[in-house]
C-alpha cells in the first residue's frame, strides 16, 4: 500500500478545521503537510480555508470595545464609585 493512500484527500478535508486549529497529533500533522505538498487540490482548499479563518479572526477583533470607549467606561465605573 502507498504511504498516501492511507491519507486520502477525503482525510484531508475532513481534518482541514482541526489543522488550522492545531489540533491534530503531530504525526497527523506531518501526513497533512505531506499530502498538502503533493496535492494541488487540498493545497488550494487549505488556502482557501485558512484565509477565510484568518479573515474572520480580523473581523472578530474589531468587535473588541474601542480603547477610547473603554476608558469612558472606566471613568464612569470609577465616579459611581462613593470616594473614601
Ligand atoms: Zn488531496
């Protein structure tokens, strides 16, 4: 048996979220750079996958709370506060 095909594209795609997450074994890992390295198909799809993750996580971080609303709140929080 080939040392791919134990590592079909169907593996692959199927493991693609838990890669961009790092979440496979290292072993698990290594086979998927294998494949990714021999397999335009899966390389394009890892791409695709990853740049849209990335995307996302750019898009989360700007629902963060502006440094200048943050300090506004502070502020308020410390005023409602009774001084000692
Ligand atoms: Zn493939």
């Amino acid at each position: 048996m080939a040392e791919n095909a134990a590592y079909p594209c169907e593996e692959v795609q199927a493991r693609l979220d838990d890669y961009l997450d790092q979440e496979l074994a290292p072993e698990e890992t290594r086979r998927m750079l294998e494949h990714l390295d021999t397999c335009a198909d899966c390389a394009a799809l890892c791409r695709r996958a990853y740049e849209e993750l990335a995307e996302m996580r750019a898009r989360m971080q700007d629902f963060q709370v502006p440094a200048a609303l943050q300090e506004d709140i502070l502020r308020t929080l410390a005023e409602s506060l009774p001084n000692e």
